[in-house]
C-alpha cells in the first residue's frame, strides 16, 4: 500500500519531463537564467578595459615606473590637483549660492534664471575653451574693446592675464561644470522645510546665519554628490586642459601614447588616474555616511522670500554672470564666427560628412547601450537577484572611468581580437581581414557604450520603480510568457525613460573627445575631433560652425533635464503638502 501511493518514477522521454529540462537542470546553476547570464557578460564587457589595463601596465619594463615617478607624475599629479581643487572651490561658490536664491527667494528674472542657469551643461569644456582663446585674445574683441576704452593703441601696452594658464583653464571649467551642483543643492533647498529656518530665525540667528548653520549642513549630501561629478568630468577633461597650456594626468597619458608610442607608459599612468577617481567615488561615500534628512509629515517647504530693490537686482545679476560666462559668451561668439565664415565661403561640404559621420558614430552607441542596458535592468526586474544587482552596478563603472582610460585598457582586446580573425581567415580562406574593430569605427563605439551605460540602466531602474511587481504578476496569470510580458506590459510602460536615456546616451556620445582622439581610425574625423584640430591649429574660426553644432544638440537634453527638474520639484510630497495647505 505504501508503494502505491508513490508519485511513478519519471520516465526520460517522458512529456511532462522532457529531457532538455534534465539537462538544463544538470548544467545550470539553481536560479541562474539566461537572463541573468547576459547582464553577468555585460559586466564583464564594462569591466574588460580595467582588466586589460592592469596587464598592459604590467608590460612596462621595471624602469618606467622610476622613469614616471621622477619626470612625469610630478608635475601632472600637482597640476591636476590644483585644477580640481579651483574647479571644486569656484564651482561651489558659484552654485551653492545660485541655488539657494533660485530655490528660496523671489526676484526679478527668477522663472528664467531657475532654468536658465543649466544651459552650460550644453556646451562642452573643450569648446568654451576654444571660445576664450579667441575672444580673450589680445587681438580679441575684449581686449580691443579695453583698449579702445583707455585710449591705448598698441597690445603692448596693454594685456590682460593669459587665458592659457592653470587659472584660466578653472575659469573655463567651472563655468560650465557649475550646473551639476546647481541641479542637487536646489532641489534640496526647495525640499527642506520651513521650520528649520523659523527656529533659527527665532533663536536670534539672521539670515546669512541660519543659511550657514542650518540650510547648507542639510543640502551638503546633495552637494557633495554634485561636487563629485564635477570633479570627475574636470578629471576627465583632455581638451580645454590641452588647449589652455595645463597638463594634466588626461593630457600626459595622450601624449605618452600618440606622441611617444609608449602604450605600457600610458597604461600606468592611467592606473594612478583610475587610482585618483577610485579615491573621488570614496572620499563622497565617506562624506555621505549616515547623513540622511527627511521630511516629517508635518513639514510645509518654505515660501520665497521677497527681494526687492538693490538686493533683488544683486541677486539677479549674481546668477546672471555664470549664466554669460558658462553659455552666451561662447554662443555669441560661435554663432558670429560660423555665419561670418558661412558668408565667406559658403556652407562646407567637410561639415556635412562629419556630421554624419558623429550621428551614425553616436546613433550606434546609443542603439547598443541602450540594448545592453535593457537586460541589465530587465534581469533585475524579473530575476530580483542581488546577483543581477551587482551587475548593474558593475555595468555603471564605466561613467566613472575617465575616456582616456578607456581608450587604453580597449586598445590591447580589440587588436587581439583582430589578429586572431585575421589569423583564421588567413588559414581557411587565404584571406586577410584587417582591423575589423580597431581599424573601424566599431572601436569607438564600443568605448561610447561602456562610457555611457549609466545613463540607460539609471534611466530605466528609474523607469521600472515607478512600474508596480503587480503588473509582471497579473500578466502571467493571464496566459502571458516572460518575452510577452516584456514587450506587450513593461517596454510600453517604459518609453518615456528610454527616450530619455537615449537621447542623453546620443548627445554625449556626439561630444565626446578624449576616447574619440585615441580610438578613431586613420581618416574617419568627427565634429568633435575637427574643433580640436582647428583649435590646435589656431584656425579658430574654421571650427566655429562645428562647434556651434554641437552646442545646439546639446541643448536638447538640457531643455528635457530642467523640466524633469522643475517637475520633480512640483511632485514632491513636501511641494503638494505646501500646495494644499495654500
């Protein structure tokens, strides 16, 4: 009887036990999916240059380190040091201060500045820099105008500090870097609430006092977290660096490589260049410890406090200033040049076929970050893994990791990658295939991908939080596979984030130079690539149409990030209580 009411034996063969499902369960790992396996592969993609990094480096002969410690590292070491710390000192304050006006007090042009003070996000570095060098030059407009001002005829007699220096690369830098800390402090001002404030008010604190004392230590999260991009990009940065005279660890690392052919050479001085952003990303997580300030449920936000007269027009022209710097100047200036050269010589053809060339380069990047970071996400939405978590993390690094960087630890697997294509195709078809990926295009775009993964697997986690597990349930128990519920429930739930992160992914992807200079092919020149050479050649004005288009893509994610912005501010639960309550 005991025997009997045993479940039979399964059968191989048998329909309800196929034998593919015995062997996928010998074979697999428990909880292991083929979803879960292609995020791990595209960890492992992101994480390929950093590895292959440290065996170039390794290459080197005993003697480069010494050789690099003595002579190189110095001077790039103390050079770029002294660029982020300017960066980071006048970038705070320029935006912390910004920021608090905007988000907490009331004057003349504050609806336009609130937005306005994000376009320099829109004009890379390297073409604010490319602007300065000649509108600040002696035979500039500035300095003519000064001249003409002081009745002095002759440059000789008269000159402005030289924009080529350390100083003038902070300048630069800040004036466009700024916004990354604009964006975190204001929202965190206009989040905080009001009683904080009134309590120090009350306690006899004014208002200079209570902002030190009490508003500053709580946005000071939000701010170091806005710091640290800003020093990571100013770390990252090759060409206004190069242009304005600052050779920085980015610079001696493209010049080791392409002018000294010295790969190992390159390799470690990245090494201590990944080195420094590993000690950026840890510095901001100490900075951050413990610090958590929330809202309670009775909290209202703060109403803006009325300037008027003197100090409402201080205000306005205080936040106007990095505003011209950041953006006017090198719109105005790019806008007159190209159309003074466009009618000169008319349109140039070179232009159109660069700008093909960087939307197809930007376009492909953006297609294949786009689908790696779909799965990246997707295996933690359906596998809910902490495996598929640190995968996502992992497939993060690479914003992190400066473009130079990248560009070396990339070099050694594409080439290898190569050859041995070459190799069997030499064997079997007595045919030679050449440099498939680093001889093409298909190099770059690999680097844009991994540089750029954040953005889409931010994007989308985002997108998938404000998605409910309900929906994924519901779909199954109606009958619908996992493939079907992807693609008829969640990817048209999540259309407004993947156009955004594609269109983020597309518009840096077109302004990136670093990984550009280094990994391009022979021949292939893009928008970016042309403003660098015409600026290395001081045929400035050659390069104004191509940099004024790049300006004017730009604008387009800037345009996007401040509604995002403003709407996020206004969809608070600290804004809708204050809204009710009024």
């Amino acid at each position: 009887m005991a025997d009997a009411a045993l479940p039979p034996r399964p059968v191989l063969g048998q329909r309800h036990l196929p034998l593919r499902h015995l062997m996928s369960r010998l074979f697999r790992p428990a909880g292991v999916t083929p979803l879960l396996a292609a995020a791990g592969l595209v960890a492992l993609f992101v994480l390929l240059p950093l590895i292959t990094l440290l065996g170039i480096a390794a290459k080197g002969s005993g003697d480069m380190w010494p050789h690099l410690i003595e002579t190189v590292l110095p001077s790039a070491l103390l050079q770029t040091g002294t660029l982020l710390l300017g960066v980071g000192l006048l970038t705070l304050a320029v935006a912390v201060p910004c920021a608090f006006l905007v988000a907490t007090c009331s004057f003349p042009g504050r609806g336009v500045l609130e937005w306005a003070l994000l376009l320099p996000l829109a004009v890379p570095g390297y073409i604010v820099a490319f602007s300065y060098l000649e509108v600040l030059h002696p035979l500039g407009p500035v300095q003519e105008a000064l001249r003409a001002v002081l009745g002095i005829a002759s440059p000789r007699d008269f000159r402005l500090p030289d924009i080529r220096s350390t100083g003038g690369c902070i300048l630069v830098l800040s004036s466009v870097l700024y916004p990354y800390v604009y964006l975190s402090a204001r929202a965190s001002f206009a989040l905080q609430s009001a009683a904080a404030m009134e309590v120090a008010r009350t306690l006899g604190a004014g208002r200079g006092r209570a902002f030190l004392g009490v508003a500053l230590p709580l946005a000071r999260p939000a701010i170091v977290a806005g710091l640290t991009l800003v020093l990571l990009e100013t770390l990252g940065d090759i060409g206004a660096s190069e242009f304005l005279g600052v050779r920085t660890l980015t610079v001696s690392i493209y010049a080791t490589w392409v002018n000294r052919s010295n790969l190992p050479g390159a390799a470690q001085i990245a090494l201590v260049m990944l080195a420094l952003v590993l000690g950026l990303i840890l510095v901001e997580r100490w900075a951050r410890r413990a610090k958590r300030f929330v809202a309670t449920g009775s909290a209202r936000p703060q109403a803006p406090t009325r300037l008027s007269g003197f100090a409402g027009v201080a205000a306005m022209l205080f936040c106007l200033v990095p505003v011209t710097a950041g953006f006017l100047v090198p719109f105005l200036h790019l806008s007159i040049s190209a159309f003074r050269r466009m009618s000169e010589t008319g349109l140039p053809v070179r232009i159109l076929g660069e700008a093909a060339t960087t939307a197809g380069i930007a376009l492909a990047a953006t297609l294949v970050t786009l689908s790696l970071g779909l799965v990246v996400t997707l295996a933690q939405r359906l596998g809910r893994s902490p495996l598929a978590t640190g995968f996502a993390r992992i497939s993060s690094l690479g914003y992190a990791v400066p473009g130079t960087v990248l560009a070396v630890g990339l070099l050694s697997p594409l080439a290898g990658f190569d050859n041995m294509i070459d190799a069997a195709m030499r064997r079997t078809f007595d045919l030679s295939t050449g440099l498939l990926l680093s001889g093409s295009g298909i190099a770059l775009v690999v680097a844009l991908t991994i540089r750029f993964m954040a953005i889409p697997v931010g994007g989308i986690e985002a997108g998938f939080a404000k998605l409910s597990p309900h929906l994924d349930m519901a779909a199954r128990s109606l009958g619908c596979s996992g493939p079907g519920t992807v693609s008829r429930v969640l990817l048209p739930l999540l259309r407004p984030a993947l156009a955004t992160a594609a269109l983020l992914v597309f518009v840096d992807a077109m302004k990136e130079l670093p990984a550009t200079l280094l990994l391009r092919p022979l021949g292939l020149e893009t928008l970016a690539t042309h403003v660098y050479g015409e600026a290395a050649r001081g045929t400035y004005e050659d390069g104004a149409l191509a940099a004024l288009v790049i300006l004017l893509v730009g604008l387009g994610p800037v345009i996007l990030l401040a509604r995002m912005s403003a709407s996020a501010i206004r969809n608070s639960p600290l804004s809708a209580r204050g809204s009710n309550r009024a």
